[in-house]
C-alpha cells in the first residue's frame, strides 16, 4: 500500500518513494520508468533539499501528487544525513516508501566493464573496492527498505515491469496507445512503430458532395466504412495490433504510435483511424488516443 505524505497539513496526500541502492544495479532504468508513469522525479537531491521539496510541491495543489527522489553514490551522498532526513520525515508524520536496487558483485563489476566507466567510490582502487565501499555504506539502509529488488537476472525491460508492477495504480495505463492519421503526400509520421495504407479502398475525394468534407462527418465515414473490404481490414488490423500491445505490455514499453494513411489524410485515414482506435481500446482496455495529423491542410 502506498505511503503518503500531507505537508503543512495540505488536503492533498502526496506519495514519496526514495529511490537508492548500488550504483549499476538500475536507478536510471528505475527513474526513467517513473517519469514515464507520471511521477515528477528528481535525481542526486542531497538529503537536505528533501524536505523542503516535498513541502514546495504540496504547495502545488495536488498538481505534482507522486514524488521520486533518486539518491546515488555519484552525488558523493553523506548516507548518515540521508538516514538523519527519514529520521525526520518519521518524527514528522510523513512517511515514505524507499527502493532498494541490489545486484551481485560479479554482475555489477561485468555492467561496469561494458560501460568502460569507473565505479563512483573506486578511487584509485579496484572495480571491487569501489562496490564494497557503496555496499558498506548503504548497509542500514538497505535495512531500512520497504522494497528490496536484486536486479542480477534482469534485463532492462524485466526491471521495467517489475517497477511498472509494483508502483501502477488504478489511473496509471500501463500503455499508451496513439493512432494516427496521416497523408501520405505529406511524408509518413517520424515516430510511428506501424504503418497502415488504406489507399486501396476508393476515395471519397473524387464524390463531389464529400469532396470538402472529411472522414469525420458521417456521410463520409458511411462512404469510406461500406466499401468491400473496409469492415474485414478493420478487424483483422485491430486484432494484429492488440497481439502486439500484449508484446508491449510483456517487454514494458509505455507508448507506441500507429500511422494510418491515405493520399491526402483527411477522408478515408481518418475514417479508418477513428474505427480503429475504437476497436482496439475495446479489445485491450488500454486508453487509445486518435489524432488526424493532416486534417487542417488546405
């Protein structure tokens, strides 16, 4: 269950996770996941700044409610004024979740080597008496963790969905879907992961009566909707992308973008985006956004 924080008696209940533990065991990944689910994250704050930086987000009005405070060796943490600032947040009334990212020696020293970068507390030492030096250090911290995560067998996306998992709430899709309509003349979109072209089904551009109308009227979405082949590409394309958001979820990514598109982009893409995105939020749950990308061209 989560803690939470409420500063300055403020109605709105911040939650606060302290992200920390040996250098090379996945903070970064840890951070970069919690910022993709909305967490406003803060990276190497000394333990000082702590408090006072949950106390200025109170004073956002529940527009910042999730906090992550990433400690690490790099910032040449005093680790006894860490202890001291929880000490604090408990003497205080607030609390907070700490992460504890562990690894085992062998494969911290083998994630060092393949960076070719030296261990923050090595000095003029050894990779070894780098890590048993922060291992040393975080000790009574590691004590103090409420979650504890060795990251030795896993691979960045494993740890993704172990965070995803373990920090994801009700409000928080696990994946962000976006469809896209598109012109073709214009240039495909620079950021999609799938490309659809539905120019094999007639145009509604060369119907006088639909020509200065879009794929979001209803003349033209029945025109487009009701040629042969229309409902059948819809279905099967829906049900291809929702085993590849199954992928998606499983390998941890939180955003993918589907391009649909036409000559122009605005009647049958649109059309066919607005059909689609429907289809495939009702077949995964997982919140679909549809934007038209060439809509307002002349």
């Amino acid at each position: 269950m989560s803690t939470q924080a409420e500063p300055n008696g403020s109605d709105h209940p911040i939650e606060v996770v302290l992200v920390t533990g040996m250098s090379g065991a996945g903070r970064t990944t840890v951070a970069n996941v919690l910022e993709d689910m909305d967490w406003y994250v803060v990276d190497n704050l000394p333990p000082q700044m702590m408090r006072p930086l949950v106390e200025l987000v109170a004073r956002a009005d529940g527009a910042l409610p999730k906090i992550a405070i990433v400690i690490d060796a790099k910032g040449r943490t005093k680790y006894t004024e860490l202890q001291e600032t929880i000490s604090d947040f408990v003497d205080q009334g607030l609390s907070l979740r700490i992460l504890y990212l562990e690894a085992s020696d062998e494969v911290l020293v083998r994630r060092f080597e393949s960076t070719r970068r030296p261990h923050p507390l090595q000095g003029d030492g050894t990779l070894l008496d780098g890590i048993e030096a922060e291992r040393s250090q975080l000790e009574t911290l590691k004590h103090r963790a409420d979650i504890i995560v060795d990251t030795s067998d896993l691979n960045v996306h494993q740890l993704s969905a172990e965070v995803r998992k373990r920090f994801s709430d009700d409000d928080t899709p696990p994946l962000r879907l976006t469809v896209m309509s598109f012109g073709f003349k214009y240039g495909l979109p620079k950021d999609a992961d799938h490309i659809a072209d539905v120019r094999f089904l007639p145009n509604p551009y060369w119907i006088p009566h639909l020509r200065g109308h879009n794929g979001l009227d209803s003349d033209v979405a029945s025109f487009v909707l009701e040629q042969n082949g229309a409902e059948e590409f819809i279905e099967r394309y829906a049900a291809t992308l929702s085993t590849v958001a199954e992928g998606y979820l499983h390998e941890g990514r939180g955003y993918a973008m589907i391009g649909i598109g036409c000559t122009g982009g605005k009647h049958r893409s649109v059309a066919i985006s607005e059909r689609v995105g429907k289809l495939l939020s009702a077949q995964t749950g997982i919140p679909v956004t549809v934007r038209h990308r060439d809509l307002g061209r002349e």
